[in-house]
C-alpha cells in the first residue's frame, strides 16, 4: 500500500500526465487542421428530383450538381453503385463547365422506385482524390413520395379483369443450340464417311463430273448443230480442241498439245485414229472426209466412254 500511495503521488508520475493530456490535445488540433485543409471550405453537391411524386415502376430523373475548385479531382457515381432503394436505369453526364476558377459538374440519374414506402429519400455521393487520399461529400437529401396506384381500400373480394386475347411473342434463336446440333450432325457425318468407304466423298464427285460432262455435251452438241450449217475449218478446230479439253479434265493425260499420232500411241484404236487423221487431211491439206459426221460421232462416243470410266473409278474411291 505504501509503495502504491508513493507512486500516485510521484511528481515524475504527475509530470508523465500533463504531458499525456497536452499530446492528446495537440493531437487532436492537427487531425482537426488536416480534416479542415483536406475538405477546404466543404463540398455542397446538391441533389434534386424532375418531380415531386411518382408511382412504382415509373421512371424519374435525379439531378446532381456540384461548384468546386477546378483544381479537385471530383468523381460521380457511375451504374455500379447501390442506389437503394431505387433502380438504376442510366446515366447522363455533361462536360465540365469552369468559370472563375470554379467548376461545376453535373450529372442525371435516371432511377425507378420498386418499394411500397410512402416516402423515399436518397443521397448521392461525390468522391473527391486529395493527394493520396479520397473524400466522400454526400448530397441533400433528395426526397420523392410514392402515388398509390390503387385509389381507396381494396375491396373484401375484389373481381380480376380476365384477358384471354392472346399475345404475341417475339421468336428468338437459340444459338448455342444451332451450335450444339451443327457440331453433332457434322461429327456424324464425318463418323458415316469414315466408317462406310467414303459415301459422301463419292456423292460429291459423282455430281460434279455429271455436271461437267453435262456441260461439255451441251458445248459439244452446239458446234455440232454449227457444223450441219456449215463445214467450216474454224469449227472443226474447236470441236476437236473441245474434245481433247474434256478428254484432260477426266483422264490424266495433256490431250491439248498431243497431235493425232500422240493421242493414238495414249488410246490404240484404229478406227479414232482413222477418223482423226481423216479430219487433219481436211483441215491441213483441203481433203475431202468420207463421213465427217461418222467421225464426230465417234469423238462423241470415245468422250462417253472416258466419262463411264471416271464414274466406276470415283465408285471405286479413287477420286484423282
């Protein structure tokens, strides 16, 4: 107890006190001078609605301003922030405006009130980056009162309007799947051709030499008609440049720049090479051919055969 009573009483003690309660004063004097340097004279943001009053679900606009030095860094709330108790809807902000030093800012808050309360008030915040730091300066409170949408009680057994007329609705496309269906269909196929020789390979290059060998009869027919017209070296040279282009399309031979000895030591037969010899006397040295329609008709039926040929090779696989 002495020892205690000795202690309360040292005047080293007393002298540790006083200079305690002076550093808690001197403390709170600075925080106090930087709390008044770091807001200034103080931020004012000032908060309004376009109107007084508005019904649930309806849309309102919230107007909010601020004058401020123009050496701030000031930051409105964007769509992220929790406007409770109402919805965000957009954002609508203008330039900067600055006159004297002093600027001023502005932004509109399109929101919508989805709570039943009579009354509904909200404060926007403005965030302001001092050096290192940030401030946050709160608006009025901007104040809006929700109108009922139903006038007077509600009946003990209120009577609900029925509407049977149908509505219609907008289709939409489900793409993920479209996406899914393609990729099964297409793994399908490829599972089918690859498992059952090819099928869909054939099918593709059987059309495309029917169609090819379509055309070069279309083309071949017509210089033909030409030639009953008239017997001319012109069109003789281009039904057979015809023909040998066919020939080198379907058979792997250069048909083009062979002569007619070339093309029969490429297919040995007696009676093309007559009829082909038959047709260069004509045109090279001005001799009469016995049947020149003898001869086209067998140039017709030798590009038949070379069309029959890549058909069962194509049914056999072999697709070059």
């Amino acid at each position: 107890m002495r020892f205690g009573y000795y202690f309360f009483y040292c005047p080293s003690f007393a002298y540790f006190a006083i200079g305690m309660k002076r550093g808690f004063a001197l403390l709170f004097f600075f925080f106090c001078i930087r709390l008044m340097a770091g807001n200034g004279s103080g931020l004012s943001p000032k908060a309004f609605f376009d109107r007084d009053s508005v019904k649930i679900g309806e849309k309102i606009r919230l107007s909010v301003y601020l004058d401020y030095p123009s050496s701030f860094k000031i930051l409105f709330p964007d769509t992220n922030y929790d406007f409770q108790p109402f919805e965000i809807l957009k954002r609508d902000f203008f330039p900067t405006r600055t006159r004297n030093s002093i600027s001023r800012d502005c932004v509109v808050y399109e929101l919508s009130p989805f709570l039943p309360d009579p009354v509904q008030k909200i404060q926007i915040p403005i965030f302001q980056f001092p050096d290192q730091d940030s401030l946050s300066w709160y608006s009025n409170e901007a104040t809006v009162h929700i109108r009922p949408v139903l006038n007077g009680p509600l009946p003990e057994k209120p009577v609900f309007e029925t509407a049977l007329s149908p509505v219609p609705v907008a289709r939409s496309i489900n793409y993920p799947y479209i996406i899914i269906g393609a990729s099964v269909l297409i793994l399908l196929v490829l599972v089918i051709n690859f498992f059952f020789d090819r099928p869909i390979q054939k099918f593709i290059y059987l059309f495309l030499e029917a169609r090819r060998h379509k055309a070069y009869l279309a083309q071949f027919e017509k210089i033909s008609s030409r030639l009953e017209n008239a017997l001319t070296v012109e069109s003789v040279e281009n039904l057979l440049v015809t023909w040998k282009k066919y020939l080198q399309k379907v058979d792997e031979h250069p048909y083009t720049s062979f002569t007619s000895r070339e093309i029969f030591q490429v297919l040995p037969d007696k009676v093309l090479r007559d009829a082909l010899m038959e047709m260069d006397r004509w045109i090279y040295g001005g001799l009469d051919m016995k049947d020149w329609r003898a001869n086209i008709q067998y140039l017709k039926d030798i590009s038949v055969q070379f069309y029959q040929k890549k058909r069962e090779a194509i049914k056999n696989g072999k697709f070059e």
